[in-house]
C-alpha cells in the first residue's frame, strides 16, 4: 500500500471516481452549452501559505469538467465515437484568495467551439460572499473526431456555434493580453 501510494497520486485518481459516480447520478443536463455546478471546499491539502495553491485551481477544473461533461454527454459521445479529448491551452486569471476551509463553485460552461477545440470558461465563486475568485478560460483539444460530430451524436442534427466564437476568442485574447501587459508593467 506504501508502495502504491509513494508511485501514484492516488487520491486524485479515487478523487476521479467519487466526481464521475456522482455526477452519473445527477440528472443529465441536455443543453450542451448550459452552466453546471460542482462545489469544493479548500482543505489543507490544497494549501501554501494559507490560501488555495494555484496548481489546486488547476485540478479543480479538471475535476469540474470530468462533471461538466459526465452530465451533458460528452464522455459518452467521444467513447462512442472513439475519440479523446486534451487540454490545448489555458488561461486562468486569480482575482483573490480562496483561504483555508473556504466553500467555493465552480462554474462551467462551454462557450463555443470550432472544427477541433470545445472554449470554456470556468468560475471559482465563494460561498461565503459570492465574490468571483478566479476565472479560467481553457481550449479543450478533440482528438480522433471533431466537435461537430460529437454535437451531431449528442443532438441528432446539425449544431452551430454562431457568431459566439469571434465574440469568445476576441474575450479570450483581450484576457491574456491584459494579464501580459500588466506582467509587464507597460
């Protein structure tokens, strides 16, 4: 047991199944583009210096998005479709603390996508105060297929994405050009 817990980070994987059996269990969410919810709550685990590590915010998400997409379908069209999916870029942006014992959400939800990546964004929203704690923007890379066709298995039509992805990737832009330009003090 020492063994296997010195060569595996085995609680993110028993970490996995609890968020994957319980999001089985919530009812399905049928609007692909809808904001669902998973909770969390900063434990000593996830600390240094008092206050969430960033690294923690990062795998939060991961877990916030194996939820997003047990619930709207999307694992069960890559698996049938055979495909995969990997994360191809990500911007998060931390606007305060999550403090040790802090309750918080995340809010997930697909903006748009195009003929290879799904856009998300993803809110940390305390429980305490409501405040926005951090923000996230990730590309998810389809890999074997193409967001369209897994729409076209969720959805049996034909799905557009609109005018939202020149609105989302200008967002997304503006949101990494903004955090360089103040990295830069210009």
């Amino acid at each position: 047991m020492l063994l296997l817990f010195c060569s595996l980070d085995v609680w993110y994987y028993l970490r996995v199944v609890v968020v994957l059996v319980r999001a089985w269990f919530l009812s399905p969410v049928f609007d692909i583009t809808a904001e669902q919810t998973a909770s969390g709550r900063v434990v000593l685990h996830d600390v240094d210096l008092c206050h969430m590590n960033n690294a923690r915010y990062l795998r939060e998400c991961d877990f916030a998005r194996f939820s997003l997409y047990t619930r709207n379908g999307v694992f069960k069209a890559l698996r049938a479709l055979g495909a995969t999916m990997v994360v191809g870029a990500s911007t998060i942006r931390y606007r305060r603390p999550l403090c040790v014992g802090e309750a918080f959400e995340i809010r997930s939800r697909i903006i748009t996508w195009d003929e290879k990546s799904f856009y998300l964004e993803q809110r940390f929203v305390s429980r305490k105060d409501g405040m926005v704690s951090a923000v996230m923007f990730c590309k998810q890379n389809v890999l074997r297929s193409s967001p369209d066709k897994i729409l076209q298995y969720l959805c049996k039509r034909k799905v557009s994405s609109c005018d939202r992805f020149t609105n989302t990737l200008t967002l997304w832009w503006s949101f990494v050009i903004v955090d360089c330009f103040e990295f830069l003090h210009l």
